[in-house]
C-alpha cells in the first residue's frame, strides 16, 4: 500500500499528517523535506530565535516522538528531483522512488536575492527563510556592528528591530516611496515607521540599490542616487517567490503559484497543493496566502479531502509581526480598499487601522491594540460591517460593534 507523501517539512505537510491520522486514516504517511531538521516554526526564526530567547527544541512543531508514534515517516535533508505522475512515484535525490496513493505539495516559497551581477552573491549578505539561514548570520549580528537592510517589508522590518535590540547600528532601505508599500495602508507604515525611528533605526524610502559595495564581503550598498551606506553584513528581504519548480516539471498548473480548486486538489486529481506555494479561487480571483494560518487551515483541509470530505476551502486570513516589544496583528484582506479609518489606541505606539471595499469592512491592521484586532477580525470573519465613523470615534465602545 503506497499511502500518502508529502513534499515539504514546514507548517502545512506537519498540519497535514497530523490530521491524517487523528481522522483515522492507517495507511503509510511520508514527509520528505530538504532541510536536515523536523518540522519547525518559521515566524520565531527572525525574532526569538536570532535573538536566542528560543532554543531549537522549541521552534519544532512536534517531538521526535510524536512522529514515531503517529507511524509517520520523516525523510530530511532529502530532495525531491522528480514527479512520476503516470507511474505516481516521487524521485529522490538519493535514487530513490516512493509510490503513493496521494502526494501533497506543500514546498512552500523560495526568498528573492539581489543579482550576482550587483553583489548579490558576496559574503555578508543574508536571507531569512530556514534555519540554516539564521544559524549563518547569528554570528554577524551583534552590538556595534553596521547592519544595512534591504527591503521595507515585514521580513525586513522584523530583522531591522532584532538588529536594534542586539545593540546594531541599523539602516532599513526601501525602494519604493515607502514602508509596507504592497501591503499596508499609509496609515500603517506610518505607525511602524514612527516605532522604528523611535528606537533608532534609521530608514530610507524611495532609494533604490545600484549595487552592494565590496569584492569578496559587501561592506556596504551603493544607492542609485550615489549615496554609499556602510555595512558589515546585508540582510536581504525584498520578498519570496512560490516554490513551483517540481510542479511545473510535472506539468502542473501554474498560476500564482501551483494552481488548486476550491478542495486543494492540482489540475492532477491525486496530487494536491497547500501553504505558501499553493493559490486557489477566492471572490473571483486565484489568491495565494503567505502565513502560518493559512498553511494550517489548508494543510487540515485537504487532509479532510483526501479522505473523501470534499469540502471547500473559505480562508480566514489572519497574519501577526513582531517588532522591538510591539505587536502587529492583522485580520482580513486589504487588497482593494477604497476607504481607510485610524483609530487610536492606548500609548503611544498603538491603535489600528480599518479597511473597507464598497462600503464593507474587509480587514484590520492593529498594533498593541488586541480589543480592535480580535473585534475587527470576529466582524469580517462573521460577514458583518461595521460603520467607518463609529470605528474611527475614541469614544466608541468597540466591543458594541459585535452587538
């Protein structure tokens, strides 16, 4: 009996297996990651742990007991080469092949880095997406050190306050005119930048990079204005791009990522897809999620389906950032807002900002403000509107909003 396999060690494939087995199902379940560890958290990788509040032991989604007595299969620090869909094998990098009944795509993202041809490839320069990312450039971030940032992202911005906080001199430069440009509202960056600042980082927007300076180690980023920022290591966060390779050397469907319908399966009905590399239909469109709750809710899904539940996927979104000792908790989607309330909040880093299309509130972004963020994140979960001038009103109970 072939079972079930599941490319990917992250946070869907362990969701994934888990829910397998707690709904019953006995057949072989095998999970194959490139990275040589198990199943692992990556959100505390740029925070917690680079700061080393968090051992290893810690980040793992589950003991190594857990998989021993689930009957589940961990095969790391191997990678797939290969898909074999008419004899349905999965080809491993050791000349290995596995049958399987089901495959699960669960590869995740792969992060972007600066062309080779600017520096991209000099020593120093770092990515922040696995483990062994952290544990190479933990070494370089300490205090008195010059630390340059690339990119005004959450990846960026959270890897900027982990510098800070271990005492780095730090510079954060964004190309685009400012902070959080693809994916928060002016109102949003404008809380995190004044938080950044505040604490001593300084940030550069509207500056794009014309190359790193340096021959075999960047010291440093040359600005296309001609401005030179020294450094003694870069950290690169300019976005991450779906890992579809496998599945498109199978002939997958690409969109967006591995394109699925609304049950997770790929345009291969025994092959199905979830978490970062995964898109699926949602109001329209083919949306793809790059969080921890998506990865889960998917992963639990399809196992479901796998197991003939055929259900459809109808997403929740919800996504944190922790920066220095604030949080950043966000509800819903913001992807076309046309109208956008700040409402203060205690302190003076906090409050939130609410988002609204065609006169529906569709998401909230709320920093050290839990009472806006769990209010805001009930209504849109629920369907349910609330009216921009109540919200925006400090007098405004949030809580009768629910009423």
């Amino acid at each position: 009996m072939a079972g079930t396999v599941i490319i990917g060690a992250g946070q869907a494939a362990a969701s994934m297996a888990a829910r397998l087995r707690a709904l019953g199902d006995t057949r072989p379940i095998t999970v194959i990651g490139a990275e040589p560890v198990a199943p692992y958290q990556r959100p505390p990788l740029s925070k917690a742990y680079l700061l080393g509040d968090m051992a290893l032991d810690r980040l793992l989604l589950r003991g190594a007991d857990f998989w021993a007595d689930q009957d589940i299969t961990l095969c790391l620090g191997r990678t797939v080469t290969g898909i074999d869909r008419a004899g349905r094998q999965v080809l491993t990098d050791d000349g290995a092949a596995l049958g399987y009944d089901a495959l699960a795509l669960t590869t995740g993202a792969v992060p972007r880095r600066l062309p080779a041809a600017i520096g991209g490839d000099l020593g120093g320069v770092f990515t922040v997406r696995t483990l062994a990312d952290v544990d190479t450039m933990a070494p370089d971030m300490r205090a008195g050190r010059r630390l340059a940032v690339i990119g005004g992202g959450y990846i960026g911005l959270e890897a900027a306050a982990v510098g800070r906080k271990l005492g780095m001199e730090v510079t954060l430069i964004e190309a685009a005119p400012r902070i959080l440009g693809r994916v928060a509202s002016a109102e949003t960056a404008d809380m995190i930048r004044r938080l950044h600042v505040a604490q001593g980082v300084r940030i550069v927007e509207g500056a794009a990079v014309d190359r790193l300076i340096g021959t075999e180690r960047a010291e440093g980023v040359r600005l296309a204005d001609g401005r030179e920022i020294p450094a003694d290591l870069i950290v690169v966060g300019i976005g991450i791009d779906p890992d579809v390779a496998l599945a498109r050397d199978a002939g997958l469907n690409i969109d967006n990522g591995i394109a699925v319908d609304g049950t997770g399966r790929t345009s291969d009905p025994a092959i199905w897809a979830a978490g970062d590399c995964a898109s699926f239909p949602h109001d329209g469109r083919r949306l793809r999620l790059e969080s921890v709750g998506n990865a889960i809710d998917m992963g639990d899904l399809i196992a479901a389906n796998m197991l003939g539940a055929e259900k459809p996927y109808q997403p929740k979104p919800w996504f944190w950032s922790d920066q220095f000792d604030a949080k950043l908790q966000i509800a819903g989607l913001n992807a076309g807002f046309d109208q956008v309330v700040r409402r203060p909040g205690d302190g003076e880093h906090g409050g939130s900002v609410w988002y609204w299309r065609d006169g529906r509130l569709i998401a909230v972004d709320a920093l050290n403000d839990a009472r806006a963020y769990m209010v805001g994140k009930r209504l849109i979960d629920a369907g349910r509107n609330a009216a921009p001038d109540l919200v925006g009103d400090p007098a405004t109970d949030l809580k009768t909003l629910l009423k």
